[in-house]
C-alpha cells in the first residue's frame, strides 16, 4: 500500500464539484418524475407510485451486483474512475430520455416508458453513485480528513440538491415559453432542462475523473452476491446506519413529493411558482449552510452523535411548525422559511454526519470481520436513498389518489376541499415525524461508534497491521 498523503485543494474541489453534479440529477429524478409523469403527463398516481417502488425492489438485486464488480475492477485508471465516468455518461442519457417522453405516447405506452427509462436510470446511476463515494476511505485516513472530505462532498452535494429545488420550476417555465408550443409549457420545459442538467452532469464527473487519484489501492477479496449480504449483516454498526438513512431520507422525500401539491392547490395557488422557488431557496440555502458553517461551529461544541440528535430536534420541530402554519389560514410564504430553516439545515447536518459514520463502519467491520468492505457498504447506502424515494414517492402517489388532488380535464388548477387539504398536510408533516422517531429509536439503541470507540478501533488495526 502508498504511504498517503494530505489531499490537495484541487482534489478537494473536483472531488466536490462531482457531487455537486451527481446530486442535481439525483434530485431531478427523485423531487420531479412523479410530478412529470403525473400532473404533467397525466399518468395514473397509482400506477406511477407502484413503478417508482418497482425499481427500488430491482434495485436490491443490482445495487450488490454493482458493488461487487467495483470490489472486482482492477485498471490503470484504479478501482473506482471507470465505473464513475461510464456511468455517468449512460445515466446522463438515460436523464434526458426519461424526461422526454414522445408526446405521441399514450396511457400503456406511456407507463412503459416510464417504468423502462426509470429502471434504467436506477442502474446507471448506481453504476456511478456507489464507486464516488466508495473513494472516501480508500483515499483518505479515517478521522479529520476523512470527516472534512465527507463534510465538503455533502455540502457540494447539498448544493447540487439545492440548485435542482431552486430552479427547476422557474426553468421549466422559462425554457417552455422558449420552445414550447404554448405559454409554460412544461412538458418541453422538462426536457430541454434535463438536456441542461445532464450535460452539466457529464462536465463536473469527468473534472473529479482527470483531478482525483486513488492514493492507495485497499486490497478487497472478490465475493459473492450472497457472501455480500453476509458480510454487510455481521456488520451490526453498518445496517444501523443503513435504516438510519432509510428513515431520513423517506421522511425529506415524502415531503419535497408533496410540497409542490401543496403550494400549487393549497397554499398559494395563484402565486404558487414564485412561492414555491422562494420556498426552495431558502431551503437549499439553509441547507448548504448548515453543512459549510452551522456542523463545523457545532462540531467544535459537540461531538458528531449530539450534532445527530440535535438535528432530529430541529427537523421535527419543523414539521409540526408547517401543520400550525398551514392550519392558520394564511398564504404568506414568509412564516413558512422558519420550519424551512429547522429542517432543512437538520437534513444538511444528518448528511454529514451519516456519511462520516457510514464511513466509519468500514475500519469497524475490518476490526470484527476481518476485511474492509467499502463497495459492499456503499452500494448499501446507494440502494437504501433510492428505497427511501422509492417509498416515499409510493406514499406520495397514495396520497394524491385518495385525496383526488390533480388538474382536471381542462387542465385548471382545483379549488381543493377541507378535507384534501386536510389529508396533503397531514401526509407531509406527521408521516416524516412519525418515521424520524423511528429511526432516532433505532440508531440511539444500536449505534455504538462514538469518537472513543473509533480510537480504539483505530489502534487496534494498527496493532493487527504491524503484525
């Protein structure tokens, strides 16, 4: 193995600028395809619902597959850059067609090309997603520089997912008034901005692929699917961080599913664009914020595991600060930056610090299991955020058919009832509440890695090294 050195601040950027770029079209698809396909196109919420859980199910297949062909590879590139640039270009691809859909497909036709394009999103992108973030501990010591690159990758990251919420919609409408039959046009508006976004995407990967080197190769043993899923399950700390992550993200994406529902039929219909884009910027600001400025402050106050808990807090209290709001009657979207601010600078801060943790289990399962397992972990952690949309969206498309909330035939926005109204804000504040206390039970009774337990981790491996 390469004796390791200290990363450059060039490799820090192109390591960053990747995420930034693999987290814009990861937030495409997973805020948008349910809105396209839905609201836009008109296929059925159900039908959509059972496609997006569909792939998740595919996913538990692939994603194992994936990391086990990277734990394979062996190039003059190393381990990780060929997988990521190939994937790329073909989820960059696959981006654009899925937000293309031929307008002269119709009903089956059209859930076919749903379920086809969006499958196949899935497998590219986890082609790409699990090598970028399996780099972290095969290239960096564990501690500070792991914890900083982890801090910097999730706060480009959460840029590149900011970036999505705060544009899309004005974009949309921009590029479907350009090119676009009609005023707003979003159907071409959706195309012509994924065309944007995945050239984009193609851009910032190949800069971390010419930049970023594996500074030292750890040496995994090729494994089986199923030696795999053995692996990962003697991995207690592991699968704790993976249902920790499940319930996160499902309790973030049931909401960015409906929250466009509840601006453009609920809160402000008439001004629903604007507000939703004011919404979504000082979301995606607060949250850059809390992962650049707000972990780092509180990092030097607390340890990672208080910073954990006090996110839970803040992002709770955010959600119960929406219901009292919407309740109240009014349409000024002013109140609402406040529980924007509490959860979306919560969501930043878990990022982080999940990250770091997960990475953490790496050097945890080499102490007990005797080898390091950083694609098996990864391609984890790649499958469970697509299950976490996967599931949300499924929840999301419940929703929307019980409460009955779409255009109507003359494609006029619906005055909704008391009780869709009252159905949309239950689903999108108590539901997360209710799945974030469930994962803070879980971590809280099996999580075990604080900062002294890493140390002592660490000198032991030291110690079975030398020998």
């Amino acid at each position: 193995m390469e004796t390791k050195r200290k990363l450059t601040e060039s490799e820090k950027f192109a390591y960053g600028i990747g995420a930034v770029g693999k987290d814009m079209v990861y937030m495409l698809s997973a805020s948008w395809i349910l809105y396209y396909y839905q609201d836009i196109l008109g296929v059925n919420a159900m039908a959509m619902g059972i496609i997006l859980m569909a792939a998740r199910i595919f996913d538990a297949f692939n994603d194992p597959i994936m990391g086990v062909l990277v734990a394979k590879t062996k190039t003059k590139w190393g381990k990780f850059r060929p997988w990521l640039m190939i994937g790329t270009v073909l989820n960059a691809i696959v981006l654009y067609l899925m937000f293309a859909a031929p307008p002269s497909l119709k009903g089956d036709g059209l859930v076919t090309y749903a379920a086809v394009t969006y499958i196949l999103w899935g497998v590219t992108y986890t082609m790409m997603d699990i090598p970028y973030w399996s780099m972290i501990p095969a290239f960096t010591e564990s501690g500070k520089e792991r914890e900083g690159l982890s801090a910097l990758a999730r706060s480009c990251a959460g840029v590149g997912s900011a970036l999505i919420s705060i544009v899309t919609v004005m974009a949309v409408a921009a590029l479907g008034n350009m090119f676009g039959a009609g005023p707003q046009d979003e159907r071409v508006g959706f195309k012509y901005f994924a065309a944007i976004i995945a050239l984009l995407f193609i851009i910032f990967i190949t800069v971390t692929c010419a930049i970023v080197k594996e500074k030292s190769t750890v040496e995994m043993e090729s494994v089986s699917v199923k030696d795999m899923f053995l692996a990962l399950l003697k991995n207690d700390q592991a699968m704790t961080m993976v249902i920790a992550i499940v319930m996160i993200n499902s309790a973030l994406y049931i909401t960015q599913n409906l929250v466009i529902y509840f601006f453009k039929y609920d809160f402000s219909p008439e001004s629903w664009q604007a507000d939703y884009t004011l919404f979504n910027t000082c979301g995606g600001a607060f949250q850059i914020l809390a992962m650049m400025i707000m972990f780092p402050l509180l990092r030097k106050l607390m340890n990672t595991m208080s910073i954990f808990s006090t996110s839970f807090v803040m992002a709770m209290a955010g959600y119960a600060i929406i219901l009292i709001i919407s309740a109240s009657g009014t349409s000024n979207v002013i109140f609402l930056l406040i529980p924007a601010f509490l959860i979306m600078s919560a969501i930043g801060m878990l990022n982080v610090v999940l990250t770091i943790f997960l990475a953490n289990t790496v050097d945890y399962g080499e102490l007990k299991n005797g080898r390091r397992d950083e694609s098996v972990i990864f391609s984890m952690q790649t499958f469970v955020v697509k299950l976490a949309s996967g599931v949300s969206a499924l929840v999301a498309s419940v929703v929307l058919t019980l409460t009955h909330i779409q255009k109507d035939d003359t494609e006029t926005l619906l005055e909704l009832t008391s009780n869709q109204r009252l159905g949309l804000r239950g689903s999108m504040t108590i539901l997360p509440i209710i799945v974030l206390i469930i994962g803070y039970i879980i971590y809280k009774k099996h999580y075990i890695l604080t900062d002294e337990k890493l140390e002592e981790i660490n000198r032991d491996l030291a110690v079975n090294k030398n020998n």
